[in-house]
C-alpha cells in the first residue's frame, strides 16, 4: 500500500530507523512493526483487524480514520488517501478498495 504523510515532521519522524527510534523510543520498534505490514498489505482490508495491529476504524473527532495498536494506549492514525474515498453502497468505507493511506499521527489518545 502507498503511505504518504500528513507533514513534514511526520514524513521526517518516519523516514528512516535512526529517526523512528530517537522520534519515539522505546515503541519505535514496534511502530516499524506496524508500518512494514501497511507497506506490504495491497489493501486496507489485508491489515489485520486482529492483535497485534488490530485495525480499526474511528469515530467523534476522528471519524474518517483508521488506527493500529503500537503499545498499551499508543495508536498509529492513518486515513484513507482517495478523493472520494472509496464506499460500500451503505455508506461505510470500501476497504478492499483503498489502497493508499496518509499517516495522520503516532497518538496515546485514551
């Protein structure tokens, strides 16, 4: 799958193991983890929704997005990058169909 960034600081953060590890520490490993199964899944619906990753998708604030479990609480918050994101005729998000995401930010939002 395609990964862009929302920023530079996070393009910059993720860009490299050396810049991973001093961004984040001691759940960088895990976030490298996480970010080698997005790199490698065709589509969003080949990320696993079960532990460890666990996909899922969020709601409130932000409804739109997608996160994967790094440790405990941390989250990694990605969207769809598609214009028009791509939908099932009920409405929710096709995710056989994205195959693009934006990293959108590394979070403890609990």
């Amino acid at each position: 799958m395609e990964i862009t960034f929302a920023n530079r600081r996070l393009r910059r953060q993720l860009e490299s193991e050396r810049e991973i590890m001093k961004a984040f520490g001691e759940r960088g490993r895990k976030l490298m983890r996480r970010l080698a199964v997005l790199q490698a899944a065709a589509t969003l619906a080949d990320v696993p929704a079960t532990p460890p990753e666990r996909r899922h998708q969020l709601s409130g604030d932000m409804a739109g997005c997608f996160a994967v479990d790094i440790t405990a609480n941390w989250r990694l918050v990605f969207r769809p990058a598609h214009d028009p994101v791509p939908t099932l005729p009920d409405g929710g998000i096709d995710l056989t169909k994205v195959t693009a995401v934006e990293i959108v930010e590394i979070v403890d939002y609990h």
